[in-house]
C-alpha cells in the first residue's frame, strides 16, 4: 500500500461534512508534526460554524527560487450513509453506499505526501507553504476567513478539479446566490380563497419564467431549494426558494441576475405579491493565460511527469477563487477524482500517488535553474 493511499483512506472513513471537519484536521496536523513541522491553527472556526480553524505549515527554503503554496480543503459534502472505504482492482471506492470524499481528502494526501517526500529524501525547494480548510463546499468559507498576508508564497496551486491528470484549469466562473422570499395574503383555502394571495404561485409564475440550467457556453442557473406555506387548506403567506447563476464574464453576469430579478418582480406584481430577495456574491471569478508564469509550471510539471497537457474552463468555484481574487496567482489542477458528489464516486491508486509526482516536479521546477 502506498503512503499516500493509507493516508487517503484514513481520511476517507472519517464524516467531515461542511461545519464538522475536526476529525480530519487532527489527523492532518498529527501528520504535519510528526514529519517536525511547525504547524498551527487559527482561531476562524467558531466565527464561521466549523469546529476547525484554517490549518498552516510552513517549510523555510533550501534553494534560490519561487516558493509555492498547496490548498486543499476537509470538508466534503454531506454523505447520506457509512464510509467504508475499499480498495478494488486499483481503484478506492466507498461501499457504504454515499461519497468517497475524493473531493478533496485526495488532494490532501497527495500534498501531504509529496512533502513528506521533499524532507524524506532531503530534496532541495524554494520554500513550501501547506494550507488545509474548512467550509469550502458551502462557499469557500474557510478560504476567505484565512488570514492571507501569511503566505509569503504568491504562486500557489489547488487539486480540486474532477477530470483526469493533465488538465489545468484556466478559468472558474463568478458566482452570485439569492435567497428569494415572496409575501401573499393567508386566507382559508375551501372557504374563502379570493381573499388569499398565494406566495407559492407567485413563486412558481417567477422560477417558471427563469432561464434554468444551462444558459449558453459560459452560463448556469439553477433554483435548489424551495419551501412556503403552512397547510395544505391555508392560502400560503410566504414562500422561500434559494437561486443561484454562475457565468466566466463578470458583466454577463451581472445581466442575468438582473433578468431574474426582474421575473421576480413581474410573478410578485402579476400575483399581488410582494417580493423581497437577498443577494450574496458567492464568489469571483478569475482567468488565467496559458503563457501565465503559474499554468506553464504546472504544464511542465504535468509534462515532466509523462500526462498530456490539456486546458478548460471550470464550472464552479474552488479555494483557488479566493486566493485569486486576493492577488494571489493560485492555480486549480484535476487530479483524477470522478463522480464526485454521488455514491459512485471514486479514485484509482495510480491516480492519488501520480499527484504526488506532480507536487514534486511542482517543487523542482519551481527552483532556480
């Protein structure tokens, strides 16, 4: 068994959905200690609802160079079942019946292990900074609460990308969440209906006339939660749903919310409703250039390692965002997880110690020449 996939598998039994990450960073910062590392914890988990704070190690420099800086996060969608991790034909699977949480335990075993190799085997480095958070999957939570004047890096990398080995990520989109709440009239149902407005059709009138799914190229839209009323013989008084649009152009964006809230406006005065909806940037988008000094390490770190370079542009968000977003160059690597998210998720062995070469060459080539 390799290193990093006993470290992996660890890390996979353990539940950590968003809010809940302890268990995972004890077994990170044992780690970290026992390969002699100064590593520490802030103080942001109270503050954002995560019984961990953002995990920091640092290793000084060996060799002139770039230092860099690896990200991963602990939390994982919330599982709906046991996991029980196996290893079947070269491939870790969870047979419980829910996540594997490859996304993104994998990241953090490969990193983990990919350093332990530089001080294993003394390898020369231009300084290595580690950092683990919580509360990415419900908005890069953890990211955004880390204190980032720490980094004295500002080229760093993330694995958080589900395709395979050798695709860089070039792009992630903008993202803006709204929490819609339409106000009607409470009437009894059976007896006096036309005294009622109902909340629950103005809402229905809005998300009907909203362009769901997939816009065009570069946007998305979705609705994912809904819920109103108090009684199947009451005119419902209120109705929440959660909306949410995603575009790679800013100002695209920006258009589009703009559409939505306007069909919101229209269902609510259509109905003789009244509307009121919260907005909350989720996060910033960013975009790279191949010729960028960040993505042609990382192609010729992924060459060095024998993975055919290709390049994309993600449809959701990652800690890279907010690195991004702060000035730093962080860019987001795929690293072989599929089916992420669904009880079929998996990751092959050959794939979680192919990252560790990967965070090596990252290393070296990162060094002056």
């Amino acid at each position: 068994m390799s290193d990093a996939l006993d470290l992996f598998l660890e890390l996979a039994a353990l539940p950590t959905p968003p809010g809940e990450e302890r268990a995972a960073a004890d077994v990170v910062l044992r780690y970290l200690r026992d390969l002699g590392l100064n590593a520490d914890e802030d103080d942001c988990g109270p503050s954002i609802g995560s019984t961990m704070g953002n995990i920091y190690a640092r290793l000084e420099p060996t060799a002139p160079g770039t230092p860099l800086f690896f990200c991963a996060h602990l939390d994982t969608v919330p599982p709906s079942g046991p996991l029980e991790p196996v290893v079947e034909d070269g491939v870790v699977r969870n047979t419980g019946g829910t996540i594997l949480g490859a996304d993104n335990k994998s990241a953090v075993a490969s990193m983990l292990e990919g350093v332990r190799r530089v001080l294993a085997e003394n390898r020369p480095h231009a300084g290595i900074e580690l950092l683990f958070t919580p509360m990415e999957e419900v908005g890069l939570i953890g990211a955004y609460a880390f204190d980032q004047s720490r980094l004295q890096a500002d080229l760093g990398y993330v694995y958080d990308q589900a395709a395979p080995i050798g695709e860089i990520i070039l792009g992630a989109p903008w993202s803006q969440s709204m929490q819609v709440k339409f106000h009607g009239r409470a009437a009894h149902s059976g007896m006096f209906p036309e005294e009622g407005r109902s909340a629950i059709q103005a809402a229905a009138r809005a998300i009907a006339d909203l362009r769901l799914g997939r816009v065009d190229e570069g946007t998305t839209a979705n609705v994912g939660v809904i819920d109103g009323g108090t009684g199947g013989n009451i005119v419902p008084e209120w109705c929440t749903f959660l909306a949410e649009a995603r575009c790679q152009d800013e100002a695209k964006l920006h258009d589009f919310v703009q559409e939505m809230l306007d069909a919101f406006s229209f269902a609510a005065t259509s109905t003789d409703c009244e509307v009121e909806t919260e907005l909350r940037k989720s996060y910033t988008g960013y975009r790279f250039k191949q010729g960028d000094d960040a993505v042609q390490l990382a192609a010729a770190a992924l060459a060095a390692c024998g993975h055919e370079v290709s390049y994309a542009l993600s449809g959701g968000g990652a800690d890279a965002n907010v690195f991004n977003e702060n000035g730093k160059r962080c860019v987001n690597l795929a690293n072989g997880m599929t089916d992420i998210h669904t009880p079929t998720e998996h990751i092959s062995v050959a794939d979680l110690d192919a990252m560790v070469e990967v965070t090596l060459a990252l290393v070296e080539g990162a060094l002056e020449r």
